[in-house]
C-alpha cells in the first residue's frame, strides 16, 4: 500500500438528478475513491451506499451498505465533507445515494 502523501485520489462530485447509473468509471487498485456533495446537496442528509465489499468479506452484487462521512476539518460541514473507498479488490461496483 502506498504512503498517503503518494496515494492516487479520485473524485465523484454527486449532484442531485445526476443519473450516472449507466457510466462505467475505470479506476486502479490502490486509488481511493472519494464521494462528495455537489452543490445540489448541500444541506441534505445524504447516504451514499456501494455494494464493494468490506475487507475480509466476500463480493455480493445484492448486498449495498451505507458509507461513512469523513469530516476532515472535525465540523460537520458539508462543504468539505467525504466518504470514500480505498480500492483494493478488481471489479465491477456499483454504488447510488440518496437524500432526505
């Protein structure tokens, strides 16, 4: 595994109506994956979920879970906030959100 500071970092800007459920993204092992909010979700509460396995688990394509926020300034601010996947494991995944 790379050291952070060498660590590839991809970013998914998600917006609201955005319909990228037919876009295939190619990503390498070893990026991380980072979801964030565009400016159509600022102020929601937003879950993100992906069916990439957890580490140790085995892949399911039915089986979804939410990720977690990320808050790197300590505030729970949206206008920084992530969640994100460190890719490990080759494949195809999918993920989706949604808004309250």
């Amino acid at each position: 595994m790379l050291p952070q500071h060498l660590k590839q970092i991809r970013v998914l800007m998600l917006n609201d109506k955005q319909n990228l459920e037919r876009t295939l993204f190619r990503l390498e092992q070893g990026f991380e994956l980072q979801f964030r909010l565009g400016p159509s979700l600022q102020g929601k509460k937003v879950m993100v979920h992906t069916n990439y396995p957890l580490e140790g688990q085995l892949f399911d394509r039915n089986n979804f879970r939410v990720l977690p926020w990320t808050y790197p300034t300590g505030k729970e601010e949206d206008s920084d906030k992530f969640c994100s996947l460190d890719l490990k494991l080759a494949g195809s995944y999918q993920y989706y959100f949604g808004y309250v």
